[in-house]
C-alpha cells in the first residue's frame, strides 16, 4: 500500500537544528532555530509564565474538560484587545472578534481555509522573502494562485517599495495580501509609519484584502503597542481585515499552540454568519484547541500585575537581541570586513538577514560548525558575550575567503 509513496524534502530549519545537535565541536552555534535563547544559550521560561503555571497547576477549580470549539473567551478577548489596542473604534462598535487557533501557524490555516471556502478567495501574495509555511499553508488550502511580491533589495539591504508596490498594483481586486505585522521574517526589515501609509493607499484604492501576520507583537521592540502599529492604522482606515496571532515568541509559549485569529468587519452584523462557519471549519480539523498556552496567556493579560511583569520580560528580551545586533555590528567593523553592516542594527525583532551568500553560509557550516539558513538569515538570540567573536570571526574569514 505504502510503496509509492516518495519521502518529502526536509525542512531546512529543523534539519540543521538536527545536523546542531549530531556535530560534537565544542565551538558549535545554531543560528537557525526560530526560538529565544538566554544569554547562556538556554530556553526561557518567562518568570511570570511560570508562577502562572504554578497557580493553574494548584487551582482546583480547573479541570480538563474541552474548550469550546473556538476557544477559550477570555484568552481570545484579550488577544484581540491586545493587537487592536483597548481603545479600539472596532472593538467599540462590536465589529472585531477572535477564534482561539493553534498557535500562529493554526490561524493562519483557519484564515485560509475560510478565505477560500466562504469568500471564495484563489489569489494570495505573500513577500519575497517570507517565512517559508506562507506557501505551503496556501497551497495545501487549495489556493492555486500563489504569488509573491517584491520586499527585499538585496543590493541596498533594505525593503523594495516601489517593487512591492509596483507588485501589488498587479494583482486582481479581492486577493489576499499576507503582510508581517512587524519584524518581518526573514529580513528583520519593516515599512516605516509613511511607507505603510502608501501601502495602505494602494490596497484601498485595488480593493485588496489584508492578513496581518503577527508573530511577534512586543517580542520586537518591547512594547506591543508599538508592534501593532501597522494593524491598527488599517484597522482606523476602515480596511476589514484578519490578523493571525501567535504567543510562541511573546509569552515563549512555542510548544503550547496558543493562537488567535482576529476578525474585524465593517459591521458587526456579520459576526454570528462568519464565526458560525470558523466553528464549522475548525470542528472539522481538530474539534477544539488545547487549553494550557490559552490559560496562563489569558491569566497574564486580564490581571495588572502580571500584564506589567510580561512586560518587563518582553523588555528584557528584545532588548538582548538589541545588545547582540550592536555587538555583532561593531566587531565586523572592528575587523574591517568589507561590505557595510548598519543593516544588522537597523533590522528588528529576532531575525537578521545577514546579506551572506550561500556560498559563504557553506564555510560558515563546514568550518566553523555555525548554523544558519542558506538565506544568510541568522537568529540573533544564538549570539551571546561567549560566542560573538567566534561568530563575528567566522563571518570575517567566510566573507574574505
Ligand atoms: N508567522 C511567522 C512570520 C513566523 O515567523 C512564525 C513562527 O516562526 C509563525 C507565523 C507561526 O508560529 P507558531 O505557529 O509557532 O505560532
């Protein structure tokens, strides 16, 4: 019965995550894998996700019962709010709902299985680059117009606006335009406040729909009204619109798949039609979403104190990743490799692209046992005070070799 069935390619990410873990050299570093790592290269436990932890495991009142279809209420109302800000005018007039999902990679399945299935919807576009599940995600949806836009000048090591503008303007009234909420990934680059602006303008004017994909909301720059700028500027113009939400980054919840995707309409009278049938789609992939991520998000965020402590670790990490990028800058400089790094520091959130070439990203595996994607993509959180001159070394000698 199995017999034709032809073994997949790997996905790169987690192949060298694997090739990492099998090299036995003691100066080894994984630039690769998409998670925060300590100064000490360990995973993070916030600490305030952890005391919460302990109050849930203790609380007798819980139990394990299913969720609701589309989730737990108060974690979705308050990942809503989250990226729609409190004072939101969508939320206000009761135009704006959330659906728990798993993780962001569930939203943005969802979103997808309802675009096509409801609106109808055969054309998306994401940015080239992007994370590479956007196609993938699509495509297994049934979407057969899958495109990409123009995002990445790797000459000026910037984003090509006139190319992505120039991209958009192509594509046909009502086609799904996914775009980065904030710290774009891979490139670490995002449009400023004016260039959303123009990006905006045309989509209104082509009648293009937005999906917002928000990974890493306060995990960029630490302050998660700043990272939902972009969101709520569309939102404000009067755009319907999703946003698919993940807390892996943010609450370093990466296993536990808590997610949300935010709904907001021109007219809340839609509400009951649209949740109706997400219920109706997700029932069919998974019954209902797990609860434990969703519980301790929800405990943190509706209760002052916590929100403040959440804060406070959002701050902290965003700003090592901060400390890295100058680091790693000034030591190029230091070294005088040749090409310009200022990139490294304008960039933001946890990726960097660094402009390396396959070729250079090769000696950088085979000799320096560094890891890192053959975009030139690195993830700042595998740089800390212990290894940052290997690294900056290494990336000297590949780039003079
Ligand atoms: N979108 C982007 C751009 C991402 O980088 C990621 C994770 O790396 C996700 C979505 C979804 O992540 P998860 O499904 O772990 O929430």
């Amino acid at each position: 019965i199995y017999a034709d069935v032809k073994k997949g390619p790997a996905i790169e990410v987690f192949a060298l995550t694997q090739a990492f873990k099998d090299d036995s050299n003691p100066n080894k570093v994984n630039l690769s894998v998409g998670a925060y790592r300590t100064n000490e290269g360990q995973p993070w436990v916030l600490p305030v996700v952890r005391n919460t932890e302990k109050n849930i495991a203790s609380d007798e009142n819980i139990n394990h019962e299913y969720l609701p279809v589309t989730g737990l209420d108060t974690f979705t109302s308050a990942a809503t709010q989250l990226v729609l800000g409190a004072d939101s005018i969508a939320l206000k007039e009761k135009r704006a709902f959330g659906v728990q999902t798993i993780s962001g990679t569930g939203a943005l399945r969802v979103a997808a299985e309802f675009l096509y299935q409801q609106l109808k919807r055969n054309d998306v576009y994401y940015s080239n680059p992007t994370w590479e599940n956007h196609h993938k995600i699509f495509a297994d949806t049934g979407f057969t117009k899958l495109h990409s836009y123009r995002y990445w000048d790797q000459n000026k090591r910037q984003l090509d606006l006139k190319g992505m503008l120039a991209d958009l303007d192509q594509a046909v009234p009502g086609s799904v335009i996914i775009l980065h909420a904030c710290a774009h990934n891979p490139t670490g680059s995002d449009p400023t406040q004016e260039q959303w602006k123009e990006i905006a303008d045309l989509m209104e004017r082509k009648k293009l729909f937005p999906l917002f994909d928000s990974a890493y909301q306060g995990f960029a720059s630490g302050d998660p009204d700043r990272d939902a700028w972009a969101v709520r500027y569309f939102v404000d113009r009067g755009f319907e619109l999703f946003v698919c939400q993940s807390f892996a980054k943010n609450f370093g919840l990466y296993c536990e798949r808590a997610g949300n995707l935010t709904i907001v309409q021109k007219n809340g009278a839609t509400r009951d039609a649209i949740h109706s049938q997400l219920t109706l789609i997700i029932r069919g992939s998974y019954s209902n979403p797990p609860a434990y991520g969703a519980r301790i998000v929800s405990k943190v965020l509706n209760t002052p104190e916590l929100r403040q402590e959440w804060m406070g670790c959002i701050q902290s990490m965003s700003s090592r990743i901060r400390e890295m990028r100058q680091a790693l800058r000034s030591k190029l400089v230091e070294l005088g490799t040749p090409g310009t790094w200022d990139h490294i520091v304008n960039q933001i959130g946890m990726f960097s692209y660094t402009g390396l070439n396959e070729q250079q990203v090769r000696i950088l595996i085979d000799k320096y046992h560094i890891y890192l994607l053959k975009t030139g993509r690195i993830n700042m959180c595998g740089l800390n005070t212990g290894n940052i001159d290997y690294v900056a070394k290494a990336i000297h000698a590949a780039v003079t070799s």
